[in-house]
C-alpha cells in the first residue's frame, strides 16, 4: 500500500453469488485536501459486513447512498484525524465512521457518515471497527430490546460464531441464559463452547431441526436470527410460550436467486410468541451504552472481544470474501495501519 497516495477498492461489476475477486477493482489517486470544515482522514482499520455485497449490487442497503460501477465500496472504520478544519476535531483525534474502502477520506462530518470521536476506554482502538461500532451495538440494542432476556431463558443464536452472533452468545450468557450456538464446522462449534456456549449445532453437519427439536423439548425462549431460511423455519417449530423471535439478518438467503419464503410464522400464534426486526442505525442514540457496556465487560474478562484481523488493505476483497465463505470466526476486519496506542497494549505497555 503507498502511503504517498490514496488506495481505493471500487465497484467493477454487479457480484453474482458469492463475491470473488473480479467484482473489485483497485485504484490510486492523490491524497484529498480538506476544504473549510472539513477533516483529513486516515484510515486505521477497517469492519467488514456481508452487507457490503448489497451495497455492491447498487441496492443501496442499510440507508447507505447506491453504488454504481466505479464507486469506491461503503465501509466503516476507524480513522485518525490527519488535518482538521473542523472546531469540533483536531489532529491525532481518533474517530469511527463511513471511511469507504480507501486509506484517506476528506469529511464534512455529515450525520450520513455517522462519524464518532472514540475514547481511550483503555482497550484497542481496532475494537472500534467491529466489537465496539455497528456490530456491537446490533448484538446489544438487538438482543436486549427485541430479545428481552431474563436469567434461564433458553437461547438460541444462528451464525453464532460470527461477528453479531460471537457478541450475542457472550450477552446472553452474562444474564444468565442457556445458549445454544448453530455455526458451521466442528472448529467453530468448540470456539463456542470456549466461549461459554452451553450447546451447540454444527448446521453443515448435524440435522438442525432434529437438534433444536431435542434440545429445546418445551421450546426455545429467544431465536437470534443472523441467517434467515431453513434455520428460522426450524426455530419457529420449536418456540415455548411468549417466545420472541430477533430478526437480524439472513445471510444464507443473500446469495439466493429468490427469497427462501417463510411460511410457518404462524407458528408464533399459539405461544403468544412475537418476532420483531431492528436496523442497527435505529439505535444510535444507545451507541455509547452499548460501547460502555460491552468494553466494561471486556475490561473485566467477562466478555471476550472477538475480531478476525486480516492484515493490510490490499486483502480487503478477501475479507469479504472469507464472509461468505464462512472463514471469519468473529467479526471480520483489516488492519490497514496500526495504531501506537493498540501496539503498545499489545505489549502490555499501557493499562
Ligand atoms: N439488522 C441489522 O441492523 C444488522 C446489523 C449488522 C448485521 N446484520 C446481519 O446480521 C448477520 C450477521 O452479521 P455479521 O456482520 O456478524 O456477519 P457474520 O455473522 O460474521 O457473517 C459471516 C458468517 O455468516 C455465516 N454464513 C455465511 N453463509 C452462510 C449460509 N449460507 N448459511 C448460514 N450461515 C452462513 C458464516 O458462518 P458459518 O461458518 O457458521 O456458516 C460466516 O462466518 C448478517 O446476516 C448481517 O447481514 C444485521
């Protein structure tokens, strides 16, 4: 990667099934220069979602502006403040936001880039990129107000080892659910249990709605729902009474030619059951409870922070890809600088 210019992944072509890497395309240009209050941006590291196929097939996903061919690729991050014409920044200020998938961005601080200072909460800021942003805050505003856990519900989250599911399996653990993680490969299933999973479902290898049939007997308290398809389907068979059921993403259904088609949703009406959706840019007001709980459990060990670090820009189409692929344990991210603060608290240099 240059550092003496601005290295950017576009749009090349509409993704067909999975992303591979002729969808991508790189380019350089000139570093921007910041006009009157506006901030230069260089881009420390960056998340990754599997939402970012749908912003390269130009839907315009998730309230983000549609991409055309040639468009650099939305991505959040974290960056650190190069140049400040801004009152409210100043150089060596570390923010998250829209950075795009490139080492600079100039930014006018629009509320569509959603650009937040980060604190020093004394654990990395490369967190701030995954467990800390978006990700974070949809496994916690998610399952805390659709889910409504209690002590000894029993739980069931899909995709339970990625970046949403690794973070939802360790909430309800500490309010003292019983878990139960669905993931794909025996690799993944032990990593749950490392985290405290009590059971879990290996769903390329196991039949899940005989599992979930046989370790739910009287019914599953909360469904966390990453994957949509077969799995929601076999959850809604197996609900106990006043169930609820978190709709947060359905990535088994992304790469479909047509939607799966739900048909057994009335299955919520004998158990009083409810199944309730969220959009993460829904909860912003709460980013800095969740940001605040979620390092306050990390600081003390009772949260183990979960973030698949691939290194250097240049792997960024990768990075995508190993979503879709399933080779992402927790939330997928680059690292395309590293910062000195997270170096030294490698080291242990810092409290
Ligand atoms: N509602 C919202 O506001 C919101 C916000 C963020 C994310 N989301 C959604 O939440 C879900 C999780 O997001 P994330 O960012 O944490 O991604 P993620 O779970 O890390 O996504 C990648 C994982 O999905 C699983 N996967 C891939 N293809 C699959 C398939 N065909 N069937 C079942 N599982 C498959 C893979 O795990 P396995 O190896 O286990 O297959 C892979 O590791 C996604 O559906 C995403 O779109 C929604």
């Amino acid at each position: 990667m240059r550092e003496d210019a601005n290295c950017q992944w576009r749009v090349a072509v509409r993704p067909v099934g999975k992303p591979k890497p002729s969808d991508f395309a790189y380019t350089e240009e000139a570093i921007p220069e910041p006009g009157d209050g506006e901030i230069l941006l260089k881009t420390l590291y960056l998340g990754l979602a599997p939402v970012m196929r749908m912003y390269m097939q130009g839907t315009g996903a998730a309230g983000e502006k549609a991409l055309g061919i040639g468009d650099v690729i939305h991505g959040r991050g974290v960056g650190e403040v190069v140049t400040s014409n801004h009152p409210a920044f100043a150089p060596g200020d570390i923010v998250q936001g829209q950075l795009g998938w490139q080492t600079y961005k100039v930014s006018a601080v629009t509320p569509q880039e959603k650009i937040f200072k980060v604190a020093d909460r004394g654990v990395s800021y490369a967190l701030s990129a995954g467990v800390l942003a978006m990700t974070g805050l949809s496994a916690y505003g998610g399952f805390l107000d659709c889910g409504q856990p209690k002590a000894g519900d029993l739980v069931v989250v899909s995709g339970a080892a990625g970046g949403v599911g690794s973070i939802v399996v360790q909430i309800a653990k500490i309010m003292g659910c019983h878990v139960i993680g669905i993931a794909g490969g025996p690799e993944k299933c032990a990593f749950l249990r490392s985290l405290g999973v009590d059971e879990t479902i290996d769903y390329k290898a196991e039949d899940v709605p005989a599992r979930i049939a046989a370790l739910c007997p009287d019914g599953l308290d909360i469904y966390f729902d990453n994957v949509g398809g077969e799995t929601l389907a076999a959850c809604l068979e197996n609900l106990a009474m006043g169930a609820r059921v978190v709709l947060c993403g359905s990535i088994s259904e992304y790469t479909r030619d047509a939607p799966f088609g739900l048909t057994n949703y009335t299955r919520l009406r004998a158990v009083n059951g409810m199944m309730k959706g969220f959009f993460v840019y829904n909860y912003l007001d709460r980013l800095d409870e969740a940001v605040d709980a979620l390092a306050g459990w990390i600081r003390s060990g009772r949260m183990q922070p979960v973030q698949d670090v691939i290194d250097g820009f240049e792997a960024m189409p990768e990075a995508l890809m190993r979503l879709y692929d399933g080779r992402n344990v927790g939330v997928q991210c680059c690292r395309v600088r590293e910062h000195p603060h997270d170096l030294a608290l490698e080291k242990g240099e810092v409290a």
